[in-house]
C-alpha cells in the first residue's frame, strides 16, 4: 500500500515536469524555425546564425542533371549564409506575400528533434525537413533537406 502510494504521489509530480519540459522545448524549437523564416525573408545574418549550427553542420542540395536529380551534396550552413543574408532585400509587396507554416515538429529525448516546414518566398514554395539539436541548450537547426513546388 505505501509502495503503491509513493509511486502514485511521484508521477503526480514527475508527469507535469516532463510536459513542462517538453511544452517549453516546442517553444524554443518553434522559435528556431521562425528566426530561420525570419532570417532568410529578411536577409538578416544574425537571425540566421542563431538557428543555425554554422560550426559543423549541413544542408542536402540536390545535384541536377537536365533537371533530374542525380543525388545531393552537402553544403555547410556556414556557406550559405552569407549567401542567403547578401541576396537583395525583396520588395515590401513581395515580403508581404511570404508566409511560414510549420507542419510537424517530433521531439525525442528533450535533445534531438525533427520539424517539417513550408515556406512561401515569392511565388516559390519550400518544403523543409529539419533535423534540430539542442547544443548547450540553444535548439539549432543541424540538417536540412528540401523540396521547392
């Protein structure tokens, strides 16, 4: 009776513990994709940088061959930054018209999760699966692979 009393008094308190946790992880993964919307629409590098791993991590870009895909390549975030941050700034009607919807985030462990996103950009839409880590308690984006409708 004490045993199934100790162990009754110990979930009610661990069960709101762990939804806390994994509620304020959603949070923060959510706003790692939005600094990533953020930065890429706006051009700005410093959102950019704190969504993304830049130190090791990558993003699969398909290699086209007379628009068939052959297979992707890796490309480091670290490169492509400064890209995306450089590009011209879009037109206040344009950036108007762009839109983020993220259609799926899966959490696992409270360190490791996916997210799959839409981005609308113009008259082209992304489709994005991101692998996100949490390293040294800041979720980053660790891997990305796409498709453009």
């Amino acid at each position: 009776m004490i045993k199934t009393l100790l162990l009754v008094i110990i979930l009610t308190i661990s069960l709101p513990i762990i939804s806390q946790s994994k509620t304020d992880n959603l949070t923060l993964i959510t706003t790692t994709i939005q600094n990533y919307y953020n930065g890429y629409i706006e051009r700005d590098i410093d959102k950019l940088n704190t969504a993304f791993d830049t130190e090791y991590e990558t993003m699969k870009v398909p290699v086209d061959n007379k628009n068939s895909s052959k297979g992707y390549k890796n490309v480091y975030f670290k490169d492509l930054i400064p890209e995306w941050g450089n590009r011209e700034k879009l037109p206040e009607s344009e950036l108007n018209n762009c839109a983020l919807h993220i259609l799926n985030i899966d959490i696992e462990a409270g360190n490791i999760a996916t997210a799959k996103m839409s981005m609308k950009v113009g008259d082209v839409t992304y489709i994005d699966i991101l692998s996100l880590h949490n390293i040294n308690g800041a979720w980053k984006i660790t891997n990305k692979i796409y498709y453009v409708k």
